[in-house]
C-alpha cells in the first residue's frame, strides 16, 4: 500500500463526517509546510516560507472538508501548540527524518505536547519526512527515538514520506473523501 493510500485510510478510520480539522506541528523545518501545500495545491516547492505562529487553510476533496492547522515549529511558538491542537480530530508530528541530533527534542516536546490534559485521546500521525534523502530515520527509528511505544493514550500511526510525492498525498485525500457520509 503507497504512503498516501495509508495516510488516507488513518484519516478515514477517524473521520465519518465531511469536515475533519487537524494540527501540523513538529520542530522548526521538519516539513509541516511543505506537507500543508502539498495536499492543498499538489505542489511541492524547495521554496517555502517558515511559518510565523500559524498558517490555516481548508481543503476541499470531493465531499471532505480539512480544517488544517499548519503551526510554527520554532522555540517560542511551541507553547502555542496545544491551543491549536485544542479540539482537532487528530494532531500531526512531522519530523525531519535525516536531523537525528533533533530527535531528543522532537521527543521532548511531543510528549510534553501529548500530556496536556485537554488533548487526552486526540490520534497521532507522527510523519518521518524527508525520507528520500540519504541518512533518513526509518519508521522503526522513528518509533524507537520518539518513544511511541509510551503513549497509550490515544491512536497513534507512523509513516515515512517525502513531501515532494505529491501522488501518494493526493491519494490520502482521495480516500477521505471516499469515506466520508
């Protein structure tokens, strides 16, 4: 099964109405931007801004609607990751998966993000991007390094992508909307 088609069927396993809202955060120049565009315009660019505080967008696929939270990933906006988490039906973690030496603090702050109470049983998709590059953490590692296997709380997936597979993003938003009611 591609990447996408899984990223579609996670999603479509948590939503069965037509609007679902989630929340990008990962550290500073992980790929949550990149991921953002790509599943709104089907582009990837080396060109991306760094998000300052957020970036929302709605994306429509067929009958689906995304409400989708892309928040900053730099050292002063992370305490502002749980008000935009705060409601979501599932949060996004992207990680770069080539930067090993941030994997402590990735870890760090995604448990510190996950044990606020107000996010109790929000799913988890935590993304390993950048995997078409040498060097990249496999999903194994990811899980390993990110201590996954802790949180019990809630549903959590992992998944290896790039962001410049704009194909296998496009399917997860195809297979959304094929399960919406």
């Amino acid at each position: 099964m591609g990447f996408l088609a899984s990223i579609v069927q996670w999603f479509g396993g948590l939503f069965f109405s037509k609007t679902a809202e989630i929340a990008i955060v990962g550290l500073q120049a992980s790929g949550k931007t990149s991921f953002l565009n790509v599943i709104t315009s089907g582009q990837w660019t080396e060109d991306t801004v760094p998000t300052v505080a957020f970036n929302f967008r709605k994306i429509r696929k067929g009958n689906v609607t995304l409400k989708v939270w892309d928040v900053a990933g730099q050292p002063k906006f992370r305490s502002m990751w749980e008000r935009y988490c705060n409601g979501v039906d599932a949060i996004v973690f992207v990680v770069d998966s080539v930067d090993r030496e941030k994997f402590n603090t990735a870890r760090f702050e995604l448990h510190q993000l996950l044990g606020q109470p107000t996010l109790a049983n929000v799913p988890l998709l935590v993304l390993g991007n950048k995997s078409d590059l040498d060097g990249h953490a496999s999903v194994q590692d990811l899980i390993d390094s990110l201590e996954l296997e802790r949180i019990r709380d809630r549903s959590v997936s992992a998944y290896s992508c790039s962001m410049k597979s704009q194909h296998n993003l496009d399917i997860v938003l195809e297979w959304l909307s094929s399960r919406s009611h």
